[in-house]
C-alpha cells in the first residue's frame, strides 16, 4: 500500500513539473555578413532562471555541428542572447540553432544566407 501511495505521488509530482516546462517559445537568427556575426534570441519565459532555463545550444553550418555550448541558468526570465563569430559563410549555406530545455523540450530553428 506505502508502495502504492508513494508512486502516485511521484507521477503527480513529475507530471506537475513538466506540464510547468516547455521549450523554447521562439528562436530568431541573424547573421551580418560584415561582422561575421551570428546574434540568437532564444525567447524562453522562466519564473525561476535558475530551476527552469535553456540547458544547451547547438549551432551548426549546413548541417555540421559548429558550436555547441550548455548553460546551467539563464540570466533573464524572458529570454537568452547569444552571439557567436562564424567565419567562410557563402550565399545558400544555411546556419541551424537547436536549443533544448533543461526539464522539458526542444526546439530548433535556422536562416539561409543570403
């Protein structure tokens, strides 16, 4: 019977916190080819950035894995800026950001360049 009792109130607790996490709303890339910088907005709300945040970012370059770079909070409720330097772009190669949620949730988005 404790057995019992104790399992339900595990899958209550586990289902609670996920239904709370999500991924990532949205993601925006940009790239300025002057520059050679890549600027993602990863629009991920939080009421606690420590407990609740993006956990890991991949950035690749046509489907290469170019940076890869994990979090342990974020420093913002709303949100996560990132800025990385990617040199030897072409026209047509295309720049992929997949983020994933610490507690629940992945997203990916990605911009071709022009």
């Amino acid at each position: 019977m404790r057995y019992f009792l104790y399992s339900i109130i595990t899958v209550l607790l586990l289902s609670n916190s996920v239904a709370l996490a999500h991924p990532a709303k949205e993601i925006i890339l940009k790239y300025d080819n002057d520059t050679k910088l890549l600027s993602i907005r990863i629009a991920h709300d939080s009421k606690d950035f420590n407990k609740h945040f993006i956990e890991k970012v991949w950035v690749s370059v046509n489907k290469k894995e170019t940076v890869v770079q994990g979090f342990s909070s974020q420093d913002d409720l709303e949100k996560l800026e990132l800025q990385y330097k990617i040199f030897n772009l072409k026209i047509g190669d295309v720049i992929s950001a997949d983020t994933k949620c610490n507690i629940f949730g992945k997203k990916a988005a990605s911009l071709t360049i022009e």
